[in-house]
C-alpha cells in the first residue's frame, strides 16, 4: 500500500527521497522559493519556503525537509504569509541602490514581490557598480542577493567553480575567480548563471546592448519563440530562438530537451551575430574575369543548367562532382547527393566527414556493423568509467564536456588519452600524454595488459566476438616496454589505466579526430574498439562507443549518402534490393562504381579530369589539407558552383555564389553523434533573395528535366525513410516531436535505438582485429623535429567564419601557437612573440603561447583563423583506407620569426 501524507488538505503519495517541497510542486501546488532550483543541491538559505508541519514546534523549510507518512502540512497560511513577506522585505531592504520593484513581469525576486505585497526601496542608482567587462555577461553587484543559485548553476551543471561567496552575514559578497573584473575569470560563458540568477545581478549584454546594433531592454518582449537545433558543433543541443522582426534577441537552452537538458555552450547561446551580419550573402553572384554582378534566381538556374549540361556532354558525368555540406540539413544533402547520382549520372559525391570523420566510420562499420556511435549520451551519466581519447569535449562538445566533468564528480573513473593536457586531464585518475601517431601501439599495449591481467570479460567474448585466438596470438609478439617508448609513455602509467578501466566496469569510450585524422585513422579507432571487446562494452548501457561529431549535421551528411561508394543509409551501389527500390523512387539509377572521394576530387581537379565542382557549405580553401595545391586545383576549374553564407576565400575562386539560408532560416532535420534526428525550424526569414539549399538543389534538378515535386522538407523526409527503411522507414517530421528519433527507426510504431548491438552486433559478431603500429610519413622527418597537432578552441569554429563575425573574438581574439616551456628555451622564443613555422608543405607565422599543456616536441596551432593559414602546414598524407587526411600529425620547425 502507498505511503501518504496530506499538503494543505490534499492527499499525496509519499516518494523515496521525497521532500515537502518537491512532493507539492508534484501536486501542483506552489510554494514560493529564491534559492532553491530543482535539480541542483539544496541551498536551504533563503527561508522562503518555509511550511508548517503538525506537531513540529516551528516553521520548517520545504526544501531539504523529508516529507513522512502521514505528515499533515500546510504551505499557505496567513503566520506564514507574514514571515515570508518579512524575510523578503529584508533582502531587499539590504539593497537599496538596486531599484527592485514589485512587478509580475519582472525578474524572479521581482515576481515574488508582488505576490507577496512587498515594497521597493527607491529607484534604481546609476553609476553603480557594473561590470560589463565580458562581452556577453554583466554583472550588477548591486543587484546580488547572495543566493547561491549561479555558484550552484556553475559547478554542478558546468562544473566549472567559478563563483564563491566570501564573508557572512551582512559582509558577503559574490567573488569570481581570483579578480574583481569578470572578464579575467575562468568563465566559459554557458549562461546557466544568468537562467537561474532570481535578481537580475547577473544578466546577458546581447540582450540588454544589442551586439547585433540594436537595443533590447530587459522590458522588451519577443513576438516569437522557434525551438530549434544548434547550428555548431554535433551535439545537437535544442534551442529556443528569441526573435522579433528580422532580428534574434535571445537564445536560450530547451528544459525539456533530451540532449542538453536546457544547457547551451557559448557559441550556442551567444553567438549568433552572424547572422544578421551586413555581409552575408543576398544573391545569386556571377564572376566574369574578376568581376562579379548580381543574378536572378531564374538567371542563376539558367546559367548552372547550361554549364552543368556542358560538361556532361564535353567530357561526361564523371567530370563532375559535388561536395555536400554537414552545417546544412539532411533533406539538402539527400536531394544534392540525389541530383548528382540521378540526373547528371555520376557517385562523385562527397561530404566533409571524409576529412574529419571517415577513418571512425569505416573502422566501426568493419568491426561492429554500423559506422556510428553504438551508445548514447545518456551513458555518460550511467557510466562507471569513461575513456576520452583523442577528443577534447570541454572546447569542441562542452555540453557534453561538462556532463562528463559531472560524471567524474559523482565517481566515475576517467581516463585521458591525449597528447595535451586537456581541462579533463587535470581531473583524470590516469592520463596517458602519448606521443601523437602512436595511438595503435598505446591501444595494443592496454590489450596486451588486460589479456595478461585476465581483466577481459570471456563470456562477452565467448559469445559475441570472433577472432579472439588470432587476436591472443598477436599481442603474445607486443613488447610493453618498446611500445611505451614508441608513444612517449611511461610502463606504470599504462599499467595504471589499463587497470583503471578493467576495475570500474564496461567502460565508456569517448573519442574523437584525435584517433580519425592520422594515417593510421581506422586502425586507431578499430584497436581502440579491441578494447571495448575485450571488456565487453559495446551494446551495454552506460558503456559503447561514442565518437564525438564535430559539425551540427556531419553524422546525418553521411547517413544520406553523401559519400562515393555507399548510397542512403550506408546501403551499397550495386544491392539489387536496392536498386529495384530505387527504380521505382528515384526512376534512374546511379551508376555501380564508387566515385572519387573529397582529396581526390581535387586531386582529380589538379590534373583536369575533374572540370566542375558544386561545393556546398565548406570552405575547403582554408578547412582542408595542403593549402597551396587546394587553391590551385580551384584555379583550374572550369565550373566552380559554391553555396555559402558569407563571400569565403573559397567563394573567391567560383564562377558562381549561391546565397544560402542558415540554420536559423529553413527547415529540415539534423542528426546529431548519438543518431537522434531532430527537427530545424525557420526562426527567420533569409536574407534578400537566399533560399534553403534543398529547395536550390529540388529547383536545380528540375531545370535539368527531372520532376520532382517536394513541396516541403517534411516530403523529402518521408522519401528518405523510403530509401533507408532499414534504418529510417519510421522517421517522419511528425515522429520527431519533441526530441527526435534515433536510429536505426526501421517502423511507424518502433521507438527508436538508444543502444545499438544490445541484443547483438550487426554484423553478426563482432571482430577483434590485429593491428601493427606503422609511424607516421611525418614522424622523424630529418630537419623538422617538432610535431604539430591541429584542433579546435572553445570560443570559435571551424575556419571562423561564423564565430568570428560576433562578440567571440573579444574572447579568444587571435590564434596562437602553444608550446611547451623547455622548447621555447631551447628555440629563443618568448611568450607572445611571433613564430615562425615551416613544414614539408607550407610556412606560417603565429604568436607563441608558452604553456605546459602540450608535451615537448609537440605543438598545438587551431584552425579557427584564415590569417594564420594553418593548412599550408598540413600536407596531403592521409590515411590509405579512409581518405581521411592527417590534421594531427605534421613534421614542422620552428624559430624566433
């Protein structure tokens, strides 16, 4: 029989755990509160919340009191009225200079105001003190009640401590960081301080300033709200998008998401001036010789038409190609890669996971059955142990950079494969600082370990994997103590961690590029997921693989076929089954032989035998490999079609710019790393005459002689399912409400897979694969003796091009080359002096940034800013199998510019 009690005469069910005050708000029935927020730890401070409870001699606070069987409570009455109206009078007795006001509408404090009968203390002063030194948070000590909820907010949902209150009583105040000005603390700008801040003490200044050149007063209401997806990175957090006229006010996180939980990171929250930046892009631009004047969209469909049809019939279809973009939604990458495929007749259809992403995907395809993640987010809270190698979530995924920093706090063990000190090392139990290319060597000896620990987990391996003598043989000829110094690690630490993550359970295995973008790329991920074997991880929850994403939409990019070899949902080109289906769906039939992948397009464009490009949504002028041989492969383009946003470096060598709408400007469907398609929705409207890339590629396609008739993105989704059923036949846009589908969704009535391989891998049993460790092409090369290892900052993306056209860069204003100590020494460098940098390929100039993060001989440089050219650095040495090419490996020196 259920437990009960009685709130203010109404019976209720008495839950574990339960207090009075979240049993009421169970009930629906309110009890006033300023400190507490649920979820967080209870502060209990605020005394607001005070309830009366028979047989107790005093008024008890509901938010850290258990609620018994049989408690008889009362939450409103007029003793408690009075107290609470007192205790509230006096918090804002205790600032005067604050000008609160009882008002309904305002703040939380506000609100509780007026509800209460209590009276303001005078206006408002000016000048007080107000610290607007960070570009995106103020704070008005004034106003700050010393609740606690923002140093709550700060280190259990960001996990970052950056709040401390200091003194008592009267005396207290809020600190930040080691200084009073807000700009120099460790802050990382998430936000979450300003959501549950109940005063107004902490607040956003591109809402209150308008960095976008306009005003918006607090007072200022939105006439709409658009739940939307992120346009960063892929975690695919869930937005609400603040907007009135043409202009965004305020981004704020979904409560309700299933991914970030109302969670955002800077870029998601902030910054997003881009996009009323006064250069994007408006319409259709045509160069001749170097002049460039504006087109209609008939005039534009016209002139690609022709010129596509043109060299179709000059030099045939394989003359041409098209790289499909991962920041645009699946219904464009499907048409794009479609139109290619079935109208102009070639696979030459690529995307940027080749650059970034292919090596994992196709390790575990080989391996497991399916080259995307077999867990999901929600294991990071499941997990006993979870591994990061090669991914740095707290820059390039920080919301899921901070639920693993959470995770760690409640016990989970952690593990660090990097070769920097990254934020999640500093907390690690064991971090492995490897020398980078040297990723196999470090996973076979962890396996070697584990095997002659007897830490494996045999009937997982009995029953579910294949290969395993062949696989014991091969690691009975793996030395430790040479493999330790092949990757620069000492033999104890990697004892430690193989022992650290044998104790704690299947562990989580988080990893990113780190592994994907070498030569030895799918080797890397398939000896990592050796381990995930041998411990039996892959198909349990709170365990699995999960490689992090790194653009909003290039898991679904791939998932829609844009890739040369494989069709929608990973099907091959020459399957019958398919192809019958596709007979009728498509009515023509792409041709049976893989295409070229993305390098060797243009490679392909090098030596003429590719002649025209449509490139959608990637700056591959300064995103990809080899800088010099990339700008001359567009050079010799006779056909140059780009889709974009803004006039980019590689829009300069087009013939042709296509204005795009951005992701706050059409509809579709993202899928973010854990599989989960969710929904895009227009927030606004484009800018001048740009259209949402699906309907160019639909339009484009029609003028050519196809008939298609999407009227929506909803119908190119019910397509898709079509193709895929396998994977996508129960995805539909109205499936989707409110937090996606993840596949495989194969039927209208499945639920969606959380867990992929539970019951099972796909491909049958999984396979242990014996890997030998081969150096890099630029390991030891004679005169370069520096490895340089290229990545992402927190404050900015990819080439910078959204990032850089908003408040972000007062953040992270240049880029810099980290460097450790003993290097600089020995090379004369100061901290912040110019440096110059030569590799086999290219040369750059960069500031130093003398720091101990890296290791010696190890250099760190982003990508994130044009000026530096990072990628004239980096060579055309990829990985044989993937394509993918080695970002995180380059042989360079360096001097004292």
């Amino acid at each position: 029989m259920t437990a009960t009690a009685t709130i203010d005469g109404r019976r209720v069910a008495v839950r574990e755990d339960d207090t009075i005050l979240s049993a009421a708000r169970r009930a629906g029935i309110p009890i006033p509160t300023l400190c507490h927020v649920q979820g967080l730890a209870v502060e209990g401070g605020c005394r607001l919340c005070v309830v009366e409870v028979e047989g107790t001699g005093r008024p008890q606070a509901a938010c850290h009191t258990p609620l018994e069987p049989g408690n008889e409570v009362r939450t409103d009455t007029p003793a408690l009225s009075a107290l609470r109206r007192n205790v509230l009078q006096l918090v804002v007795d205790e600032h005067p200079d604050a000008g609160f006001t009882a008002n309904p509408d305002g703040m939380p404090l506000e609100r509780l105001m007026a509800e209460l009968g209590v009276a303001g203390r005078g206006p408002r002063r000016d000048p007080i003190a107000v610290d607007a030194s960070h570009p995106y948070l103020r704070f008005e000590r004034a106003r700050c009640i010393t609740c606690r909820r923002c140093l709550l907010a700060c280190s259990e949902l960001q996990g970052q401590d950056v709040y401390a209150v200091e003194n008592r009583g009267a005396e207290s105040r809020l600190v930040f960081g080691g200084s009073e000005v807000f700009a120099e603390s460790p802050c990382v700008a998430c936000g979450a301080c300003v959501d549950l801040c109940p005063s107004g003490a902490l607040s956003d200044r591109d809402r209150e300033n308008g960095h976008a050149g306009y005003h918006i007063t607090r007072s200022t209401r939105s006439t709409r709200s658009t739940r939307t997806t992120c346009g960063y990175c892929g975690v695919g957090c869930q937005l609400d998008v603040e907007t009135k006229g043409r202009r965004i006010l305020r981004i704020a996180g979904t409560p309700e998401a299933a991914v970030n939980r109302g969670h955002l990171c800077v870029k998601g929250r902030y910054a997003h001036a881009w996009q009323s930046s006064r250069d994007r892009l408006k319409r259709p631009m045509l160069r001749t010789g170097s002049d460039w004047h504006e087109l209609t969209w008939p005039e534009a469909m016209g002139w690609t038409t022709q010129r596509l049809n043109e060299i179709r019939e000059a030099h045939g279809p394989d003359a041409l190609g098209v790289f499909t973009s991962s920041r645009s939604t699946n219904e464009a990458a499907y048409l794009l890669q479609k139109l290619f495929r079935t109208v102009i007749g070639t696979n030459n259809v690529d995307c940027c996971a080749r650059v970034c992403h292919a090596s994992t995907a196709l390790a575990l395809q080989r391996v497991t059955g399916t080259g995307a993640a077999s867990a999901s987010y929600t294991d990071l809270e499941r997990a006993s142990c979870i591994v990061v190698a090669g991914a740095n979530p707290t820059e390039a995924h920080p919301v899921l950079g901070a639920r693993i920093k959470r995770a760690r706090r409640r016990g989970a063990a952690l593990v660090v494969i990097d070769p920097r000190r990254i934020e999640l090392a500093e907390d690690a139990d064991v971090h492995l600082a490897l020398r980078p290319g040297t990723n196999v060597a470090l996973f076979n000896a962890l396996a070697k370990v584990l095997l002659d620990e007897g830490a494996i987990d045999r009937r997982y391996v009995e029953e579910r994997i294949e290969g395993f003598e062949d696989f014991v043989e091969f690691l009975e000829g793996v030395d430790l103590e040479k493999n330790a110094r092949l990757c620069g690690v000492d033999l104890a630490s990697i004892l430690a961690a193989a022992r650290r993550i044998s104790a704690s359970g299947p562990p989580l295995f988080v990893h990113g590029l780190g592994l994907s973008e070498q030569t030895q790329g799918t080797a890397s991920v398939m000896a990592l997921c050796n381990l995930g074997m041998l411990l039996g991880s892959i198909g349990r929850p709170g365990a699995g693989m999960l490689p992090l994403r790194g653009q909003n939409n290039v898991q679904g990019n791939a998932d829609m076929g844009a890739m040369p070899g494989q069709l929608t949902g990973y099907q091959t080109l020459t399957d019958p089954e398919l192809r019958d289906r596709l007979a009728t769906l498509w009515g023509s039939l792409p041709p049976e032989e893989a295409g070229l992948t993305i390098p060797e397009m243009l490679e392909a464009a090098h030596s003429g035998r590719i002649r025209g490009l449509w490139i959608q949504g990637e700056d591959v002028a300064q995103s990809d490999p080899n800088e010099r041989q990339v700008l001359e492969a567009l050079r010799r383009l006779d056909l140059l079609i780009v889709q974009e946003l803004f006039f980019t470096e590689t829009a300069r060598h087009a013939h042709l710019v296509l204005p795009a709408a951005s992701v706050f400007e059409q509809e579709g469907t993202f899928t973010n790393g854990e599989r989960r398609i969710q929904r895009v929705r227009p927030a606004l409207p484009p800018p001048g005459d740009a259209l949402p890339d699906w309907q160019v590629a639909r339009d484009v396609a029609n003028a050519m002689g196809a008939n298609w008739h999407y009227a929506s993105a909803s119908r190119v989704m019910d397509e898709i399912a079509w193709v895929a059923p396998r994977l996508f036949g129960g995805v539909s846009f109205a499936r989707l409400e409110p937090n996606g589908l993840q596949w495989p969704c194969p039927t209208a009535d499945h639920a969606g897979t959380e867990c992929v391989h539970a019951d099972g891998f796909l491909r049958g049993r999984g396979s242990l694969v014996a890997v030998e460790y081969e150096p890099s092409p630029e390991d030891a090369v004679e005169g370069y003796p520096y490895c340089l290892v290229t990545g992402r900052v927190l404050d900015h993306y990819n080439v910078g091009s959204m990032t850089r056209r908003t408040p972000n860069v007062e953040l992270e204003p240049d880029d810099r080359l980290e460097i450790h100590p003993d290097d600089a020494k020995r090379e004369g460098i100061a901290d912040g002096a110019a440096v110059s940098l030569e590799s086999r390929w290219g040369a750059a100039c960069v500031p130093a940034r003398i720091t101990s993060r890296v290791r010696p001989g190890t250099l760190f440089l982003s990508f994130h800013f044009p000026e530096t050219h990072a990628n004239r650095l980096t060579g055309s040495q990829r990985d044989p199998e993937s394509n993918c090419p080695e970002y995180k490996v380059t042989a360079v020196r360096i001097a004292a510019a």
